[in-house]
C-alpha cells in the first residue's frame, strides 16, 4: 500500500512539474524530454480509444448502417476493392469491430476515422480522446501541442526532438468527411487525475434517478454480452436456471469491453458510473469476467449489482478439456480463473439493498410463509421453483432489514418466515472445540433477534451447503420441497 501511494504522489508530483513547464520557453533536455512523454499513446490509450464510441454510430454517419436485430448483423462490404455481391461485412458490437469474410480486413474505430474521414491516426486518437472522452490526459496533450507549436512558430523550440511512438494502422484514403456530433462523456475520470470522492452516499441519494439509469442501461449491457459468451451461459443453466429465468432476470457477462462507450450513447454520466463502481480509474470496467446479478426491487427497479466471479482455477481446466466450437472464447475465463485471490462476489459501492423484497410490512394478502434466504443463486433458484422468496445477500443483515422482518412477522397476514441460510459446516478452533459455521451461526443470532415462533429455520440435507447446489441436483426441488414441509409438519399450529 506504502508503495502504491508514493507512486501515486510521485505521478501527481510529475504532472506538477510538466504543467510548471508548459509556461516557459526553453527546457533542458531532461525536462523536454518529460515533456513530450505525454504525447506518447500508450496500448492503454489505445484501448480506451477503441471503445470510446460504437463504431456503427460513426459508419452511419457516411451513410453505412447495420440492420438492428438479435443476430450478428451483416452488410455488403463497403471497402475499396472488394466487389462485393452478398452480405460478408459483420458487425461485432461486443467487441467494437467490424470483420468482412471476403476481403479478411478488420475494420475498428481509429480505422473508420483514418479510411472515411480522412483523419491521420494521431486525430483520430484526439477526437477519440478528447472530444468524445474528455479525458484529462488528453487535454493536457492538447495544451502541449498548442504551446509548441506557438513555439515552434517563433522558432524557439529545440533542435532535438524525442521521436514520438506512433504505430498508425493501415488504412484505405478516402474522402474526408464531417465528424458526426456525439456528447462528449462529461467528467471521465482518468487514472492520472483522481479526485478524492466526497460524501457518495449523499450524492447517490440525490441522483438516485439517473443511477437507476445507469444500472439499467449496464445490466442490458451485459445481459447482451451473455449472448456471447457460451461458457458463462454454460455456467448459469449447469447451476439449475432455465433461459426463462436468465431473461426474466437479466442476467448476463462483463467482458470488459464496451459499457463505456454504451452508456455514452444513452448520455449517461461517467462520473457517476466511476463513483458507484461500475468502472475503476481510467475507464476499465471493474467487473469484468463475472456472472452479473442485477438486484431488483419489488417495483421493478435496479438498486444495484453484482458480480459473480465465474469459475475457481481448478474448474477453468476443467473447461478448457471441454469441447468447444472453434469460435468460442475461452480466453475470458481463463484469464479470469487466473486472478490471485479473487473474491467470490464483487459489489458497487451502493448502499447494501434491501431484501429483494416481494412483499410490504403493511402487506394486507394473505401469504402462508416467506423464505428468507442468503445468496443471490438461491433466491434465482427459488423463484424458478415457484417460492416467495426474498434473499439477504449475506448474513449481515443490517439493521433496516431485521426491522422489516419484525414488522411483518408481527403483521397477521404472514403465517412464518422460514430461514434458509447456508448449511457451512462446523469450524474446528486452534483448542480443538468446534464452532458452528457462518450460515449455521448468523440462523441462531437471527432467531434470537427476531424472538418470534413463527420464525422457522429450512434444514437442508447435510451434504447439501444451500439451495445453489440444489439447482445442480436432478431431485433439486424435490429436496427443497421435503425441506419445507418437515417444517410444517413439526410446527402443531401449521
């Protein structure tokens, strides 16, 4: 941690420096040499200038467009020298790109700038950088150009120069036409620039609207990207769901490429998607390679997200002996499973939702029983299964939950609450005494909170750790169903 800060410091120091040199006329060297080390494009500054703008917005532009659809969408390819008689140029939105199978030329958005627009590779990574982007860095290589070439006009500049290191893609001339007006993504945040966040809680609260927005709009952005990706819809129907459930909830994949440039395009603000922990300093998405669960709550609205990271190491090679179409990338996931240490479940940095709750506290219909569950694969699994459910994402509830939860225990109109946490085996201790588990021991505290008998507690068969696995069984709902009835048959006043 000690390190990364000095970096950090010493990267804010040097920024320092170089804005300190934009107002004189004559460097050094070393300080020249600082200097024009901002107008080097790195691969970073390429990436995120490949996903700054959907590539078929700037094609329209020209008069090219896509047909809209499910499908991969084809056109006639509209590249010089390629007669072209059927439909070979396909457009991959996932990836940004566009690939015609008669001519074998790739086609990205630097490139449509170059060819169609009459751009050199240095504009277009300007206009994709600075006009659509707005990205600091890229502003301050803007003020450096200016000044030196007010310089260079008075001829002041030194006779040394660094070579700059371009690599300008190939490209077919063409006639130079206007840039399409896009809205620029107004506050980007860059990984050389970050602000210290101030009081998100309050700012969320205030712009719970557009964050609604914001989650919408990337839930049915990954949900696409699930279309795909094989292995990780492989992964959610391995785990029990039906495609009706995967739809129903829109589920889906993050890749890592693309939502900044999608939300761009629903003028959606990238600020705040950075704030909120969608995307991490300099634009990469923070959630990539995992299963995305949306939450939704009982009006219908995302209150935030999370993702699911896809497989353990040990289960990627078990993917990669599997057989594939020749097109499918595994890639993804095995360069997820090989992430040091990874946490199962990676949140935003939202306020912790509430239950996923179906039912009000001051609900007036007549319900048997409510299944409190801990996982977001449980709670899936259940609704699949027909059951009222809610799902407590964890065993920390929070105070504002188990208020809910005595609130409509004491509301009549409910018959039981039935508590389906994880069945996490005992913890051996150093001394050589045992300790319930982590679902086993939040059940216990949960029910002496509650203080209710109508607060019952799901047992599950003991080889069984939640309803997740259950979705893996062939008798899966048939055990959760005998699991629930042993607890109406041992409760007289059921």
């Amino acid at each position: 941690m000690i390190k990364v800060l000095s970096n950090i410091q010493a990267g804010c120091q040097e920024q320092v420096t170089a804005e300190e040199l934009l107002h004189r006329n004559r460097w050094s060297d070393d300080e020249f040499k600082l200097l024009t080390g901002y107008l080097t494009y790195t691969d970073y500054d390429r990436q995120q200038a490949l996903e700054a703008v959907p590539i078929e917005n700037l094609l329209g532009s020209v008069g090219i467009n896509f047909p809209t659809g499910k499908f991969t969408p084809q056109v006639c390819c509209f590249l010089p020298g390629h007669a072209d008689n059927t439909a070979s140029m396909t457009l991959y939105r996932r990836t940004n790109s566009c690939y015609c199978f008669g001519c074998r030329r790739r086609l990205n958005t630097i490139d449509v700038l170059v060819q169609f627009y009459g751009k050199s590779y240095s504009e277009a990574m300007d206009y994709l950088l600075g006009d659509c982007l707005q990205l600091p860095a890229q502003l301050f290589r803007r003020r450096i150009k200016a000044h030196f070439a007010e310089l260079a006009h008075k001829r002041q500049l030194p006779q040394k120069r660094p070579a700059l290191q371009l690599i300008k893609p190939s490209g077919l001339e063409g006639e130079k036409v206007k840039l399409p007006t896009l809205v620029p993504m107004a506050g980007f945040v860059d990984r050389e620039i970050r602000r210290p966040e101030t009081d998100l809680t309050v700012e969320i609260a205030r712009r719970q609207e557009e964050v609604e927005q914001i989650l919408a709009a990337t839930a049915n952005f990954y949900h696409l990207q699930l279309e795909n990706c094989p292995q990780a819809y492989h992964y959610l129907v391995g785990r029990g769901l039906t495609e009706t459930t995967i739809k129903e909830h829109k589920l889906g994949y993050a890749r890592g490429v693309g939502l900044a440039g999608w939300l761009k395009s629903h003028h959606l603000d990238l600020a705040l998607t950075t704030k909120i922990g969608l995307i991490g300093a300099g634009g990469a998405e923070r959630l990539v390679g995992r299963i995305i669960l949306p939450i939704i709550d009982g009006e219908g609205k995302a209150r935030g997200l999370t993702g699911r990271y896809l497989c353990s190491q040990s289960e990627s090679y078990r993917w990669l002996e599997m057989d594939w179409p020749e097109n499918s990338e595994t890639s993804d996931v095995i360069e997820n499973a090989g992430e040091k240490n990874p946490s199962k479940y990676l949140h935003l940095r939202l306020p912790k939702p509430h239950l996923s709750r179906s039912l009000s506290a001051n609900s007036t219909e007549l319900t048997d029983y409510l299944l409190l569950v801990e996982g977001p694969f449980d709670y899936l699994l259940a609704r699949q299964w027909g059951y009222r459910v809610v799902c407590s994402f964890g065993t920390n509830l929070g105070s504002e939950n188990i208020q809910f939860l005595k609130q409509i225990l004491a509301n009549e109109h409910l018959g039981q609450l039935l508590i389906c946490f994880d069945n996490d085996p005992d913890q051996l201790l150093p001394d050589g005494t045992r300790t319930p588990g982590a679902g086993p021991k939040a059940t216990a505290e949960l029910l002496a909170t509650l203080d209710n008998p109508r607060a019952k507690v799901v047992k599950l068969p003991p080889n069984v750790k939640d309803i997740a696995d259950l979705g893996e069984l062939p008798q899966g709902e048939a055990l959760l169903a005998q699991a629930i009835k042993q607890v109406y048959s041992s409760d007289p006043s059921a």
